[in-house]
C-alpha cells in the first residue's frame, strides 16, 4: 500500500514536468514548424537561474521563480529573432542551429558554474503524511501543483483568449491566417516565449529535487520526444495523456526492476510507437 | 560500373584527392612529434565517421542525429571482443563494423518509415537506448570509466599512423566512388524528391536502408579502430555529443558533396586541438563557432571557398 502511493505521486510529478515540456515543444511545432532541439536546454537554464536567484542570491521565492520565467523567455525569443529565423527556410538547418546552441548553453552553465551539480534548496522544507501511510516531501506536490496550474492557464490562454484563437489559426494554415490579418510573426514570438517559460518553469521546480546540472537536458529531451511520438505532434490532449503513460510507466519500471531500466524505457516506448503507429495515440493520421 | 561521362580518372578533384593522400601518406616522414602524429590519427578517424554519415545523410536527406550508435557500436564490440577473449584487432575491427551494421538493420528498418523530424528523433532516441546499457551492465562495460588495455592496432607510431591512413583511404574512397557512381546519383534522386524517384521505379525504401547498413559498418570499422588507437573504451563513444560533432563536422565541411565533410573533419580536429591552450573556453568557443558558421556559411566552408574561387577565375577571365 505504502509503495502504491509512492509510485502514484512520484509518477505524478514526474508526469507533471513531462507535460510542462512536452506542451512547449509541441506548440512551437505544431504552430511554427520549429523543431526545438535546444527546449530542453531552457528546462536547464531554469534550474540554473533559479540556483542563482533563489540559493546564491537569496531573493525571495515568488521573486525568484519570476525571474528565472522571464529571462529564460527573453532569452529564447532573442534566439528566435537571431539564429531561428535567418534559417527557418529549412526544417533541418533549425534542428542543427538548436542543437548546436543546447551544446553552446551547456558550455556556458560548465564555464560559469562549473561542471559539478548544484543543489537548490527546497521551496518548503517539510514532509506531508498522506492517508497517515507514506512521507512525501511537500516540495514534490508543490511542483505537482504548481505544473497542472500552469497546464490549465495554457489551456485556458489557448482557447479562451483572442491570442490564443491566432496561434490556433497560425497553427491551422499561415497564409489564411495572414489573409485575416494576423501577425504570424507576433504569433510566432508569443508561442516561443510562452514554451520557454514553461520549459523553465518546470526546470525551476525541479530544481530542488534533481539539482541542476550543465548535462540534465540530453536525456530529457530524449524522453521528450518519446512523449510528443507517443502522443502525436499537434494533439494536445495527447500528449498530457502521453506524459502520463511515460512518467508512471518509468517511475514503475524504477520501482519494481531498476532506475536504469526506467531511463531506458521511453527509447523503447518511442522505437515500437514509430514503428506500429507513427502518428502517436491521439494524432492525426500522417503519411509518415 | 560504366562512369556516367566520359572522365578520365586524372580529373580536376581526383587529383586533388590523390594528393591530399600523397600528403597525408608522407607526414611521418617530416613530422616527428608524436602528439601531432596522434592528432592526425585522430582526424583521419573522424574523416571516416563524417563520410559515412555523409552518404547517408548528405545523399539520401535524412538526417540522423545517432550515429554515435554505429560508431560506440563498433567501438563497444571491437574492445569487448579483444579484451574478453583476446581476438586480434584486423578480426575485432571486422565484428564491429559487421554489429554496426547489424544496428543499422534494426534500427534502419522501423526509422526509414519516417521523415524528417520523426527520423531525426527516433535516430537521437535510438543512441541513448546503449549508452543506458553501458552503465546497467557496468561490471562487463566498465561502467562510466569504460575499459582499459585493449591490444593496440599496431606496436609503432608509424605503423599506427599508416593503418590509419589505410582506413580513411579506402572507406572514405568506396564512399567517394560509391556517391559518384548511377548508385549515388539515385540516392540523391531521393533526397531532392522522394515520390518521383518512387515512380520512377526506384524501390527508394531498398536503397535507404541499404545506405543505412553500409554507412553503419563503415562508422562502426571506425569506432573499432578508434578503441584500438585509444587502448581505451567508454561511454563517450556513445554520446550524443559525438553525434552532434559528426554533423557539425559534415555542415562546416558542406553536405552532400563526401570531400566537403572530410575536409570539414581534418579541419575541426586541428581547430579543436589548437584551442587546447584556453581548456576552459575551448568547448564553449567551439561551440559558439559552430552557430556562427551555421549562421553565415550555410552552404559549408569548402563549398563557399570553390564558388568564391570559381567567381575570381570568370572575373579574370571575362
């Protein structure tokens, strides 16, 4: 019983991050056709930013996490206009210029922070009691909180703003779109802040759990991609139920065999979804 | 294979290849300091992984972000073999590239049913699945710190030296023959458009994965001789990092033209190594000229120097 809730919020949380970043990438996918090799590296540089705001400079927690939110976004539309957009005539010259810059974040975090992990403290120190059986630390349902908020503002933005319904019809068809006179560059720029700042804020959360390290955005963009594949690039419903699956399958797996097993998995998990159905659970059927 | 015009073998590039071979044949002649030996070693290695990935890359437009597979692959079986039970390293290196391209079969197969992004992260997803086995099965491994003494390809530093040249001249040369030959030019066919070479008859899913196989055994001949050149196997054969640096190496050097890419490989390991003086900035200058020529020189260095020099010649000329 006692495992059983374990796994069941730890698998939560790990869901959590997962569908943070999964709905970043997938937006700027579906609605720019930008391949975003270097989301993850946003996810790091939150943990790093919210190492130095909240741990080294010891502003207050609100104030922190705000802070980190916003410079990563404004860094990442600064990456756009620079580096993204000279190149976005082809799809694979995107793919090279994000990864190149990733491996260039990840240099700068070794250069100015050093390779070691660092520790952020937790958000709150204390251990929860739940149904008087198991300790969880409170920090892991702040960040399970905190995420499926954000989750619900993003939908709440998408389909209930006017913004929202332009990124929808940038999504849909960008010359129609640009004949009802909408800017698709300001789409672009807003749909690129917006998947930054949920990369960082889920690096952020994170943080205190995982540390932060100059390495961690390799591997989960590996298990971000088994996400989008699994829930089919432009399904948003998708991929909330693919970060699920993948969060809980790899939490069990690490509980009942070994953690290594459970990093392997979403590989696998990815190679037979491509193989049998690649348009992912909920997607649209593609011609792949 | 009947040649599609009528060359003769001495034309302009050839034999700007044979004496790019002459003088790398030559360099233990003149160069005596071993640390510069090795460096060229080291180049001629990655010369091989880049042309291999170019010919599948390069020519038939997918683009995988895994060939660290192929590559850890061959490295992993050739050091295992040699170390466990003491295979010699001409049998080692054959295994290698003979699992490699076992790889490229499986993993080929469901991949090529893809395109664009999808192949690019299933390939990325694909690598990361035995860099994880390594460090499960450290005890067979080594774990993070990988193996050490394995037998060395070749007592002396000549011997070493022109093995490796041996390596880079003939796989760099059967993909160079292979790119030029109708095979390549079908290749191509596919990369411009895949539904018209299609229709024209051309069983496109045969000949990508037959790339795919080739391009494996020829990385993973590399990556075994690169842990007999090291005495030394470790995960960061395996990485992501290596990958990345292959296709850094091909897009510096100019895709899809084969010369370009190896070029592009000497080019970047001699950089590399020259940067060695400021240890701390160099991966992140490294790094941050790779953006900067991904920025300004798309086409690659080699291509943009030729058409810049083919401009000057009609200048003077007209």
């Amino acid at each position: 019983m006692n495992i059983f809730l374990e796994v069941l919020v730890y698998g939560a949380v790990q869901s959590s991050i997962y569908a943070l970043l999964a709905m970043g990438f997938c937006l700027i996918f579906g609605v720019a056709n930008i391949v975003n090799l270097a989301h993850t590296a946003f996810y790091m540089i939150g943990a790093y930013l919210i190492y130095t705001f909240f741990s080294v400079l010891k502003l207050n927690l609100a104030m922190a996490i705000l802070l980190s939110v916003v410079s990563v976004a404004i860094l990442a539309t600064g990456m756009y206009r620079y580096c993204i957009r000279p190149v976005m005539f082809s799809e694979w010259s995107v793919m090279m210029i994000t990864i190149s810059l990733a491996l260039f974040f990840q240099q700068l975090m070794i250069f100015i922070y050093g390779p070691a992990d660092r520790n952020v403290e937790g958000f709150i120190e204390k251990k929860l009691t739940l149904l008087g059986a198991v300790d969880i630390d409170a920090q892991r349902l702040l960040t399970l909180v905190v995420s499926v908020i954000l989750l619900v503002l993003l939908w709440l933005f998408i389909y209930r703003t006017r913004m929202g319904k332009a990124i929808l019809a940038v999504a849909q068809d960008r010359e129609a779109a640009l004949f009802m006179g909408i800017n698709s560059e300001r789409v672009y720029l807003t749909v690129i802040a917006i998947s930054a700042a949920l990369a960082a804020a889920s690096g952020a959360l994170i943080a205190p759990t995982i540390g932060a390290r100059p390495e961690m955005w390799a591997p989960t963009l590996g298990k971000i991609f088994a996400v989008v594949v699994l829930g089919g690039i432009g399904s948003l419903e998708g991929t909330i139920l693919a970060a699920l699956l993948i969060g809980y399958l790899e939490v069990v797996i690490s509980f009942s065999i070994s953690s290594y097993f459970g990093e392997i998995v979403s590989v696998i998990v990815i190679l037979l979804m491509l193989s049998f159905r690649p348009s992912g659970l909920l997607g649209k059927r593609i011609e792949a | 294979m009947p040649e599609q015009n009528n060359r003769s073998i001495f034309s302009g590039e050839r034999v700007g290849l044979l004496i790019a071979l002459a003088i790398l044949s030559a360099v233990p002649l003149f160069i005596k300091n071993r640390a510069i030996v090795e460096i060229i070693i080291l180049a001629n290695i990655y010369a091989v992984y880049v042309a291999s990935w170019d010919i599948l890359c390069g020519y038939t437009g997918q683009v995988s972000f895994g060939h660290a597979l192929f590559i850890g692959g061959g490295a992993y079986t050739a050091a295992l073999l040699n170390f466990y039970f003491k295979f010699p390293p001409w049998v080692t290196i054959f295994f290698g590239g003979g699992v490699a391209a076992l790889f490229g079969l499986i993993i080929g197969t469901p991949c090529l049913r893809l395109r664009g992004p999808y192949f690019a992260l299933a390939t990325f997803a694909a690598a990361a699945f035995p860099y994880g086995l390594t460090d499960v099965f450290w005890e067979v491994t080594g774990g993070l710190d990988g193996l050490y003494g394995i037998t060395p390809i070749w007592p002396t530093l000549e011997g070493k030296y022109y093995f490796s040249v041996l390596l880079t001249a003939v796989c760099c040369g059967l993909v160079y023959l292979g790119g030029r030959s109708k095979k390549g030019l079908i290749l191509k066919s596919i990369r411009e458009d895949e539904v018209a070479a299609m229709a024209s008859g051309v069983n496109t899913t045969a000949y990508k994965l037959t790339t795919f196989v080739i391009s494996g055994f020829l990385a993973g001949v590399a990556g075994a001789f690169y842990s007999h050149n090291q005495l030394h196997v470790g995960p960061e054969t395996l990485s992501i990092n290596l990958s990345v640096l292959v296709i850094i190496m091909s897009v510096v050097g100019g895709i899809g033209t084969i010369t370009g890419p190896i070029a592009g490989a000497y080019l970047l390991t001699i950089f590399n190594e020259m940067m060695r003086e400021w240890e701390e900035l160099r991966l992140l200058i490294y790094t941050a000229a790779v953006v900067l020529f991904l920025l300004f020189l798309p086409k690659g260095v080699l291509p943009t120097l030729s058409d810049g020099i083919k401009q000057w010649i009609k200048r003077k000329g007209g």
